[in-house]
C-alpha cells in the first residue's frame, strides 16, 4: 500500500478505508519526503493487528 499525504485541510472528505475492511498491520518498506512537504510512504502486511502505545524511535 502507497500512501501520500498532502499537509492541507480542505474540510470533510472521504473515509480512507471503508466498513468492512479487514484489520491488519503494515510495517514501513520506504518513505519520502518532498521539498514542499508532502510525504510518501510504501508499506507492505505485516500480520496481525498489534495494540498499545505508539513507539518513535529517534536517530
């Protein structure tokens, strides 16, 4: 899965995923940021859905 985020608000929009979408995990393979900001972000399955708190790691 490709995801693209543009850094804009433009109001209600449409639901990124749907009713009845099956629960997974994804786990990051690339990502890119643009100079302007954008980011792109390629992720592929990566099993069960996990839960708790979110980690971030730092470099």
């Amino acid at each position: 899965m490709e995801l693209m985020i543009i850094p804009i608000t433009l109001g209600t929009g449409k639901r990124l995923f749907q009713d009845g979408t099956i629960p997974a995990s994804f786990k990051v393979t690339s990502s890119q940021i643009s100079p302007k900001g954008n980011i792109v972000i390629t992720y592929k399955r990566d099993g069960d859905v996990k839960t708790g708190a979110p980690q971030i790691e730092e470099d």
